[in-house]
C-alpha cells in the first residue's frame, strides 16, 4: 500500500520534507538565541550604574561608541567652528530644534555638540551664539543617529544650516573637516538655561532595550517552528490521502480500479 513512497514523485516530496523540517528548527533557533541575546543585553545594561553618572573620560578613550560607552560623559577641547540647526526634534511632547555645532579640536576633526533645544520652527535669530575661543566641553556621548532613529528628517531639501541627521556621513559633504562618527549633548538641570536652551537627554544605546524590534525576533522564533509543523502535517496528509486511495482501488472501491 505504501510502495508509492517510492516513486519520483514521493522522493521529491520527501526530499523536501527532510531539508525544510531541519531548516525551519534551525532559523526559529537562531531567531531564539537573537531574543535571548537582547534580553541578555538588556540585563546587562541594567545592572550597570547610570552612564550619566561614571567619571568623564577623554573622548578617544570612549571610541568607537558602543553600548558600554553610550551615555558616557566624555571631554573634548576645541574651537566652536560651524553650526547646524536640526529641525522636527521633540522635547516633552513639543517639537522644536536642536542647537548643534562643531567643535574643531586639536587633531583636526570636528565633534558635534548639541548645546540644547528650542521650541518652534529653526530660527537662527533666536540661537544664543556658541562661546568663542578655545572650549573644554563636557558632553554624554552618543552614537551616530541613522535612518531608524527617531526624529530624523530623510525628506532632503532642507534649508540651508540645517541638517536631518545627526552623523558623520551626513556632515562629510557640508563642512570641510574630518567629523567624529559621534556626538555629545550637553547635560542641565533640566530646566532652561539662561541662554534659553533646554538641555537634550541622551538617550539609551540602540540594542540595549527590549524594544519591538526584540519581540519580532520571538515572533519569528515560533513563525518557523509553525511553518516547519505545517510542512510535516501537509506530508502526513499527502500521504495518508494516497494511501487510502491506493487501498480502495486494492478494494475495487475506486473508478481505477477498472
């Protein structure tokens, strides 16, 4: 009743069978260890002290940021040379702009600081001016912002002074210099400076939350278990299917049977 396993037909069908099972255990298990390792990393950065709160470093000793040295406090001294205006930022449940400029310092490169946030539409008017001469700034470090940060403006045609994102490859055409692939905000009391400007939070390190991004990995884990179920009950019922028809024409029940 079963010799029909043994067709061309069968083997291409249990050939299938035997490499997507296989293949659907291993991606939902490595979907698995994803979500394990997120929530590891996320226990991690819990049980470290608050980045804020550990000693300023030179900023060369902080790089490349990474989810250890985000937030970090990190000192710089330059220059404050060209200044951008980076709209559509919010700021409790207000949208404004960010005040960032770029401190030239001693190497040549240029670090960019955020100095604060104003409500409203880019207004270089109302943009307190940036000390002069040679600065000491102390600033929690952060990563490059990139498209899947939040705030960021990808539309272009930004006025000029004005920039969409927070980073060194978005600034490599607009300033002359060599820009940090990081930036610092500049910490306050949380209430307007006498310049203004609110100070911007740093915010946590991307990766290090159980974010959705996390939970699409759980959703996934049991996605390819599911399907590598499916695979095998849609054999079974392919199988049992053809094993009852191959009986009845055994049995003459069947029109083949003729």
């Amino acid at each position: 009743m079963y010799r029909f396993l043994l067709t061309p037909r069968w083997w291409g069908i249990n050939l299938f069978v035997v490499l997507a099972i296989p293949f659907c255990v291993f991606m939902g298990t490595w979907q698995l260890g994803r979500f394990e390792d997120r929530v590891e990393t996320h226990e991690q950065a819990e049980s470290r002290p608050d980045p804020g709160t550990r000693p300023a470093k030179p900023l060369d000793e902080l790089l490349p940021v990474s989810t250890e040295t985000s937030g970090r406090p990190a000192v710089a001294t330059g220059t404050y040379a060209d200044q951008f205006l980076v709209p559509g930022r919010m700021l409790d449940d207000r949208t404004g702009f960010y005040v960032l400029d770029l401190l030239r310092t001693d190497s040549g490169k240029a670090l960019p600081v955020v100095r604060g946030w104003l409500a409203g539409s880019p207004d270089e008017a109302e943009v307190p001016p940036a000390p002069t001469g040679k600065v000491t700034v102390t600033g929690d470090l952060q990563a490059s912002e990139n498209t899947g940060t939040s705030g960021v403006d990808l539309s272009g045609g930004l006025p000029e002074g004005q920039l969409g994102m927070i980073s060194a490859a978005s600034l490599v055409n607009l300033v002359p210099y060599d820009v940090y692939d990081a930036w610092v905000t500049l910490p306050g009391t949380g209430t307007a400076d006498e310049d203004g400007m609110l100070p911007v939070p740093a915010a946590a390190a991307q990766g290090s939350g159980l974010d959705l991004k996390a939970f699409q990995n759980l959703g996934y884990t049991g996605e390819w278990f599911v399907f590598g179920g499916f695979v095998l009950f849609m054999w079974f019922r392919l199988m049992r299917r053809e094993a009852e028809a191959a009986r009845d024409i055994q049995l003459g029940l069947a029109a083949d049977a003729d």
